[in-house]
C-alpha cells in the first residue's frame, strides 16, 4: 500500500470574524492557486489514488476537492472526522482497512499535528517524532498492511515550494 499524505493549503487565519468556527475557515484565494499548482504536480509526478480521504474542514476539504479534481479523481473523495483536528489515528487505519476501501494509493487530507503525528506513528510506532508539514506538503510512505504501530516506511516528504516547482 501507498499512503500518501498531504497537508491542507493556506487558509484564512484563526479567529477572521466572518469565519468563527475553526471547522469552517476555507483556503485563501493564495491558498488555492497553491494547491492547484501542488496538484499539477502530482498529476506530472503520475500520481493516481484509489480513494482519498479528507477532513470535512473546509480548508482540508477544499485541498481535497482541487486535487481531486486535477486528477480526474472526483468521485473518489470521501469525508471523514478520523481525519479532523483530535481525529483518531486508529479509527482511521480501520476506516482504511474494515470499510472495503481499495488501498493500493490512498491520499489523506488533514491538519496538523495530526498528520505528523500519524506518520510518525506508521514509522517508529512512536507519535513524538519531530516531523514538519508545512501547508500543502505532500508525503509517501508505503507498508505491507497497516496497523497503528511501526509498520510503514517513509518514502518521501516534499515541501509546497518542491511541489510547486514540479507543477
């Protein structure tokens, strides 16, 4: 299996009085040309997914939506609180597992710390790893089965600036 783990784009900031829950900030105009630039270049690298899985915030699931769509994958999304801020690690890696979701290239769409909790988890079986994941970055990491303890390995881990030079 191919995790791919993707950071969502730059959003309006916390606290924008038009925006007063968290859940609901969207991407910033800056934000979604970004991420349609990093999702050009998924599409270069030949990156197809399977399934991908966001956030239901709307930051991570507008990400979700651009890349979807550049992809030709839009039919593919699907929504999931394992991936919002507090999310469970382990209700999410028996989302992927349990709910026949095909899981050959699977993309997951969230918010940090989380995302960097839940790769370094997959990678030492530790959370304390210090991993960072700017907004908009993307990471692999592949594994034979995946359970919530050591057991992917890490493949890559690209910044935005990276990503956008490839796009």
């Amino acid at each position: 299996m191919n995790l791919f783990i993707l950071r969502h784009g730059l959003a309006v900031e916390p606290g924008t009085a038009r925006f007063a829950k968290d859940s609901e900030r969207p991407l910033t105009p800056k934000g979604k040309r970004k991420v349609s630039k990093i999702a050009k270049a998924m599409k270069a690298m030949e990156l197809s997914f399977d399934v991908i899985l966001s956030s239901p915030y709307v930051r991570a699931r507008e990400t979700a939506q651009i890349v979807a769509e550049g992809l030709n994958a839009g039919k593919r999304l699907k929504l999931t609180e394992a991936l919002a801020p507090g999310g469970s690690a382990e209700k999410l890696i028996d989302l992927i597992n349990q709910n026949g979701l095909p899981t050959e290239n699977v993309l997951l769409v969230g918010h940090e710390p989380c995302l960097s909790e839940l790769i370094s988890l997959l990678v030492s079986g530790e959370t304390g790893m210090s991993i960072v994941m700017k907004k908009g970055s993307l990471c692999k990491l592949s594994a034979e089965a995946l359970e919530p303890d050591r057991c992917a390995s890490l493949e890559w881990l690209l910044t935005p600036k990276q990503m956008m030079l490839m796009g």
